[in-house]
C-alpha cells in the first residue's frame, strides 16, 4: 500500500543514489525498508504500467539507480545502463562466496509484455551473464523487466 509524507501528505519520492526518501513539498526525509532486490520504492506513480500485471509502477532505486517498482507483482524496471550498473554494485559488495545455479533448462517461450515506455513487445531472452536468468528487455527503449528475485540470481552467480 502506498504511503506519503507523515508531515503532508504528499507522495514520497526515491532519491537517486540514496537509499531514502524525500517530500518534494515540505522537505521531508524517510527511511523505508528495502524490498525484495534491494529496492527502496517511492511513492509516486511513473505514469507507466507494470508489463506482467498492468498495475501503476512506482519511482524506486537500486544501489542508487532510478528504477520504477510494481507493488502489486515486485517486478522491476531499469534503464540498461542502470541495470549494469546495479549489477555491477552488488557484485562487488558481494562478501559471500558465489552461487554455481545447477543447470537447467529456461523457458525462452516469449511472453509478449508489452514494453511500458514504447508499448511494443519486448524480447524475451537469457541474460547473457551469471545466472541463468530469462530476462525480457525492449531494444528500442533500452528498458529491461526483472521478475522477482531475477535482480538477486543474476548478482549471486559466476
């Protein structure tokens, strides 16, 4: 459920390269827990809909990158770059050793969302790195969409 500003009343909004949240009204600061992935969600709506369950996304961060966040399904939306760079962050911090995924055959079968920045389908392939994930991304708007705990196993893999 959304909240806003205890002071307010007005939506929340992430902050890039924090982790907290700020009133753009009356100034004021929040402090929310992480959701799954890392994310900090914000509380304003980004005026896209979410590819999978077609609820509003909200303005969240990840390691300090913008990203928008579906409460509903917690799915996550990020520019390329942002998403590499992401990647890499969570990498580097890793202090655990890193989790070898047994094999296993991925689904590739498309999924047909439609991209929340264009509208058109997005591609729906293996991210090509650690983790053995399918990812669907749309070359057009540079936009990939995680699942839920995707961000997590792509981050904990060699």
């Amino acid at each position: 459920m959304l909240t806003s500003c205890d002071n307010c009343g007005a939506p929340l909004e992430p902050v890039e390269g924090k982790t907290y949240l700020t009133c753009p009204y009356c100034l004021s600061f929040a402090f929310p827990q992480e959701k799954k992935d890392g994310v900090v969600a914000g509380h304003a709506f980004t005026g896209h809909a979410c590819p999978v369950c077609q609820e509003p996304l909200v303005a969240a961060t990840i390691e300090g990158q913008a990203a928008h966040y579906c409460e509903n399904c917690q799915g996550i939306l990020l520019e390329r770059r942002s998403f590499t760079r992401v990647v890499e962050l969570r990498r580097a911090q890793k202090r655990e050793g890193y989790i070898d995924y047994v094999a296993q055959v991925m689904d590739l079968t498309p999924r047909n969302l439609r991209c929340p920045g264009c509208r058109e389908l997005m591609e729906t392939h293996p991210y090509f790195g650690p983790g053995r994930v399918v990812i669907d991304s749309c070359g057009s708007c540079h936009l990939i969409w995680l699942d839920p705990g995707e961000l997590t196993r792509i981050e904990s893999s060699r």
